[in-house]
C-alpha cells in the first residue's frame, strides 16, 4: 500500500496516477480519508444464472424468471466489489449485453455459454434411465452441451464460440452434482480436448477445465487447456504438469463449504454427501501445492442458488494456505492475467478500466472489510461511474 496517491479518472479510464500530493483543476474531488483505493475484484469461477443449486428445478424455471432473479446475483457481486465475473457455464450474450447497456447493474461478464460434456459427464445431469429431459431453459443454467468425438466436439466448441463465449469451458473429470460419474474419474479423449483446445485458440481465446482428480488435470493442461476449475484432487506431479504448460488454478473452497452447511442446501442426497466428502477436506491442500509450485491462482467461488451471498466467505476459506496481499492479488492482478485483461482491469493504473474500490484499513494484512462489505466497502466505481459511494 503506498499513501498519499492522486487518482484521476476520465471517462470510463483511470487517467493518472501520482503520489505527489497534486490536485486537478475542475475536477470533482473525493477525499478518502486514509481508507484503501483498490482496483475492482474479479471472481473467475461464477455461474449468474443459477438461481437454485438443483440442475433439475432450474430445468423446469422459464429462461425470463431465471434473468429476473439473476438480477439480484449480479447486483450483489457488484456490491461486494466484483466489478469482472468470468461466468463459467449459464450466462450468454444477451445478459453480458444488457449489463454493458445498463439494462441490469452487474458486474462485467466473461462469458462461456453452455460447457462441452461427454455423455454421461458431468454436464450431463440427466438421471440414470433417463433419455432426454424437459428443459425450458434454452442453455441458462448449469447444462451443457454433450458432444461426442473429435467432429462433434469442435462442432459444439465453435457453436459456442459463435454465441459469444469468451472462453471455452469443458467437463474434463466428474463432479459433485452430476449423477452419473465418479469425481476420480476422466473424461473426454487427448484427441477430444485437443480438438476443443484447437478451436478456442482459433478463435483467440481459450479453454478452461472442470477437472479435480491428477489424472484429469494432466490430461486438460497437455491438450491445451489454460485454466483447472476446483482442482481439489491436485498432487505434485499434476503441479508440475500444470507449472510445465503454464495454467492457472481457480479453486473454489465457497461452494463445498455452502453445500456442506444443510442450513444453506437442506437437500442433499447421499451420492452428493459421498462425493462432497471425497473433495471438500482436499481444496486447501491442493492450494499449498500449487503456491510450492509457483502456479498462479485465480479467485473462484462456484456458488449456486441460496449461496451466491457467500461469495465472500472465499476470502477466510484460503487462509489456511495464502496470506492476505496473496488471495487479494488473486481476485485483482491473477485473475486479469488469467482472462487476457492484464492491465485493463485488476489493476489502477493509466489507461486501465476505472474499476476502482474504497475499503476500510489495509486489506492487505486484514481481509475483514472484505469479508463483512457492508461495513468494509465504502465505494464501487465501475466504468468511471459509482454504483455505490459512503464517502
């Protein structure tokens, strides 16, 4: 933290940035008083438009009563200072639109559509014996798009893409809700992922991977892949594959914690209490091994439903493993790096996005004001314009 900084803002743009104490003629001025002036928060593991954490009672909700509720999400990330969420599977062009329209006041949406899942992966949610299900929510939500073999799947990852997906997302291992496959468990070909991972960088973007066992993360960060979701299973070797091909971790300790908690999710079944109990003591361990290997990590959260009001509990949930300044640079300058905005957005300086925070003390030694916004957060300025402001 340096003291005494001038920041000037432009339009949408920081314009300056000095620590000497000068002033701007005719330009509106706000003392902070000592507080902190962070760059805004990115979360890069989100899902805006899952308003229940059940995938089958979201299948039945029509697409315009889950953009209505999602609007409560987006206003709640952005007033716990999320000024950019990278979506990770639900989200599509429309509502990134209305947000940059300000139709909707919400943070900046990175979009990645529908995920690409093998059938019976873990985007597949239908219940065994099921052959098709009723949905009536057009690819909001958690569903993907099941697409087998190399034709099929660069097929599906050029659809996306088509519709405006930012990056790619696809189930690379098993997972929590789904009910058909083992967390351990891999999925999709080397040929498959590759093809995706082809597709993406022909577009100029990328891939990223839900994947949790070794085996699944090896296999994501050889084929391409640039960014592991969860990860909770990660071993050395997996570490050094990732460290090798250059990916990031975006863990997220929020969502095990939530669905742990049966005050938040009452309705767990056995398979999710089994599964859940396999991954959720393992999060902060995989932390400690990507930290020892110098793997970058991103900011994630993953919550559904009733818990996207935890999303700050993430904070608290990393210390066991990162100090303060290192979960903080996580959600600012990591994450910018992971979404290919280095030096637009997570960060204040010239030029960047005037994503810009006020916060109580020095959240780089204390995480509280974060964690409890309410009191901690005395400002949100996105695109130059405050969508909150106690000064």
């Amino acid at each position: 933290m340096r003291p005494n900084a001038t920041v000037v803002v432009e339009g949408d743009r920081v314009a300056h940035v000095a620590f000497d104490g000068g002033r701007i003629d005719d330009a509106e001025v706000h003392d902070l008083g000592g507080r902190a002036l962070l760059p805004g928060l990115i979360d890069a593991h989100v899902h805006v438009t899952a308003v229940d954490h059940d995938p089958l009672r979201l299948a039945a909700m029509p697409p315009s009563l889950i953009t209505a509720q999602a609007k409560g999400v987006l206003e709640g990330m952005l007033a716990r200072g999320f000024t950019s969420v990278r979506d990770a599977a639900g989200a599509d062009f429309g509502l990134r639109e209305a947000i940059e329209q300000g139709l909707l006041a919400g943070p900046r949406l990175y979009i990645s559509g529908q995920p690409l899942s093998q059938t019976g992966g873990h985007g597949d949610v239908r219940p065994r014996g099921a052959q098709a299900i009723y949905c009536t929510c057009a690819g909001l939500g958690l569903f993907g798009a099941i697409a087998d073999g190399v034709d099929a799947v660069r097929k599906a990852a050029r659809e996306q893409l088509r519709n405006g997906a930012d990056q790619v997302k696809v189930m690379a291992s098993g997972g929590i809700l789904s009910p058909t496959d083992p967390v351990e468990g891999t999925q999709y070909s080397l040929e498959e992922l590759r093809a995706i991972c082809e597709e993406a960088e022909a577009h100029g973007t990328y891939v990223m991977a839900h994947a949790y066992s070794p085996a699944a993360i090896q296999r994501a960060v050889q084929s391409g892949v640039r960014s592991i979701e969860h990860g909770n299973l990660l071993d050395e070797g997996s570490a050094r594959a990732m460290k090798q091909h250059g990916a990031f971790l975006v863990p997220t300790l929020a969502t095990y914690a939530a669905f742990a908690d049966p005050s938040v999710v009452a309705d767990r079944t056995p398979l999710l209490r089994a599964k859940l109990q396999r991954v959720q003591t393992q999060g902060i361990r995989a932390i400690a091994i990507a930290k020892a290997e110098g793997i970058p990590i991103a900011f994630g959260t993953d919550l559904l439903g009733a818990m996207h009001g935890r999303q700050t509990t993430e904070y608290a949930l990393r210390l066991p493993a990162m100090t303060p300044a290192e979960i903080l640079r996580s959600a600012t300058s990591v994450a910018a790096d992971l979404l290919g905005e280095s030096g637009r957005i997570g960060v204040v300086a010239p030029g960047a996005l005037a994503d810009l925070l006020v916060v109580e003390g020095d959240p780089t030694r204390d995480l509280a004001p974060l964690q409890a916004p309410e009191w901690g957060l005395r400002a949100v300025m996105k695109d130059g314009r405050f969508y909150l402001n106690r000064l």
